[in-house]
C-alpha cells in the first residue's frame, strides 16, 4: 500500500483561497509562514504544489480573473442594450462577492506574461457585447476605446465602493446613474435613452 499523497489537489485550492486574501491585504511581497500556517501545512507544500513563490501567485491571479471573466460569460440579454449594462452589473456583483479576487487581478504585482495576457482577457466579454452593439447601431466609436472607458468608469466605482466611499442605501443608485451616463456618451440618438 503506497503513501497518502498529502500535497493533493485539494490543499492546492486551499492554499490558492487563502493566499488570495493575502495578496489582496499584504501584495506579492505577503510572507508564506502565515500562508501555511492558516491552512495547517509547510512551505515545502508551496514549492511542491506551485513550484515558486512567483508560479504561485501566477495561479492566484491566472484563477480571479478566469473568474471574473466567467460571471461576465454567464451573462444573457435579448439585445445589445441590455447586455452592455447587465455586463457592467455582472462585473460589480462578483466584485462584491470576491472583493480579494478583485484585488488580486487588478492588484499590483509583477506581471508575468501569463497574468498580463489573463488581466487583459478581463474586458473580453465587453469588448465583445460592445462590438456588436456598434455594428447593430447602437453605439458609436471604436469598440476599443468604447470598452476600455465603459471598463474604467466600472472599475472605478468598484474601487470605490469597496473601499467604503459610498454611502449606505446609495451605491445601487449612483451606479445605475454612473452607467446611463457613460451609456448617454457612447450611444446613438436613437438608443440614447435606452439606459435611463
């Protein structure tokens, strides 16, 4: 009868949970004692599992934002007028569900290829909804630029917020008016109004 394997998958996922909450509270710099400490294991685990401290916090990364890209993948809507928004909701409902993991993609850290390439896959879906709504007539601009400001006007209410700098019983409000406003910028007279 052979060993137990005691580095499985499961204390990756673990370790992966609660390494999330310290890179969002501490950075790429968070030490590793606590780590295991918190998950009852070594450092040994670390580097058997993840291979280096930097192919760990890879993986954090790599899995928030894969994350992040599907609650936006999950998304449906009958029309581009409805999707651009509700992609936009989608984006801070899980960022209030996984404030850390929302920390951690777009946290600061050396990116690696890796974690670039899955930073930059965050605004896929958008771009995606956004492109069709142009070619549909509803938006105007290049889809590109169109994207990355409906992404940063979106970003940074989220920011925000989960910082606390909203007043309670507010946010829901200032951000239903944060989005017909960027809407209002972006769409075609016909679909102006569309997101009141």
């Amino acid at each position: 009868m052979g060993r137990p394997r005691l580095h499985d998958e499961h204390l990756r996922q673990r370790l992966l949970e609660a390494a999330t909450d310290l890179l969002a509270v501490d950075g790429p710099d968070f030490s590793l004692r606590p780590l295991v400490a918190s998950v009852g294991t070594s450092t040994s685990a670390v580097y058997s599992l993840f291979g280096s401290r930097g192919e760990l916090i890879e993986a954090i990364t790599l899995r928030a934002a894969r994350s992040f890209v599907d609650a936006q993948q999950a998304v449906t809507a009958d029309s581009a007028v409805e999707l651009v928004p509700a992609l936009a909701r989608a984006m801070r409902d899980w960022a209030r569900q996984h404030a850390a993991m929302f920390q951690v993609v777009f946290g600061r850290s050396d990116a690696s290829v890796a974690i670039a390439e899955a930073r930059e896959s965050t605004t896929d879906p958008l771009l995606e909804a956004v492109t069709a709504a142009a070619e549909e007539g509803v938006l105007h601009g290049d889809p590109a630029v169109v994207t990355q400001t409906i992404f940063a006007g979106v970003h940074g209410f989220i920011t925000l917020e989960l910082l606390g700098l909203y007043p309670d019983g507010q946010s829901d409000a200032l951000f239903e008016s944060l989005l017909a406003a960027i809407w209002r910028s972006w769409a075609t007279p016909k679909h102006l109004h569309a997101v009141a």
